[in-house]
C-alpha cells in the first residue's frame, strides 16, 4: 500500500477550525443540519457552550419539533432520541434555533405542489418536508 500524509494545507485548515471554536470570536453562531440527532448530540453540547446561537435545520429539526410538543406528520424522526432533544433544548435556552416553518409537498421535487406551513404539520401520507430557517 502506497504511503499517504496530510499537507501543510490540512495543517493550516486543522489549526483554522480548531481555534475558531476553541477560541472562537464574537458573535460565533453554528449551523448544523442533517438527518440524525444522534450524530450530532456531542457537537451540539459542545457547541452550546462556546456559541452565541446554534441554528438546528434539516431532518433533525423533527425531533426537536417532536420534543416540543408539536405534529410532525409523517416527517423523519428519531423518537428514542426525543427525551435527549428536550434536555438539548432546557439546556440552550434561547441559544438553541428551530426552523419557523417547514415546505410540504406530495413529492420531493422542486416542481411538485408545495405549500409553507408553520407550526403543526399535517399528517397526510406521502408528503415530505424540508425546512427553512429563519430568525
């Protein structure tokens, strides 16, 4: 097998990132997305502690909307993770931001009907969701 290292830029870049969220400037605001809770669980603590805001959007936004109570109809949701997003949330308090509405569709396609909802969504088979921060 062929030897492999990292470069110089990797260095630089490994050094950038770490700083930025060891010591990180003022205002400092994270975006995470994706579709797990679970994968992000440690980042988001660790991020809870050094940020201004942590922006939570993508599929994991469902869990969080299911911690909170809220309909999420047929939207991806990891539900033994629902007890660990409420305590994510008491914990951040008004760091933590959720996405204020969702687009619904019968298909995902950019060119199928859509509609914007906020708040509850509706439990209709067959819609997808996808979010859209905003503050």
């Amino acid at each position: 097998m062929p030897q492999t290292a990292a470069g110089f830029l990797m260095e630089k870049e490994i050094k950038f990132i770490g700083g930025a969220v060891s010591n990180p400037e003022h205002p400092f605001v994270a975006i995470l997305g994706g579709a797990k809770v679970s994968d992000k669980i440690g980042v988001i603590d660790n991020l809870l502690d050094k940020a201004d805001k942590v922006i939570i959007g993508g599929g994991m936004t469902y869990t969080f909307y299911a911690a909170k109570g809220m309909k999420i109809g047929n939207s991806l949701v990891e539900t033994d993770k629902i007890d660990l997003a409420k305590e994510i949330m008491d914990k951040a308090g008004d760091k933590l931001v959720l996405p204020v509405d969702s687009v619904v569709a019968a298909k995902f396609d950019n060119d199928a009907d859509h509609k914007t909802v906020e708040g509850d969504i509706p439990d209709v088979h067959g819609l997808r969701y996808r979010t859209k921060v905003c503050c």
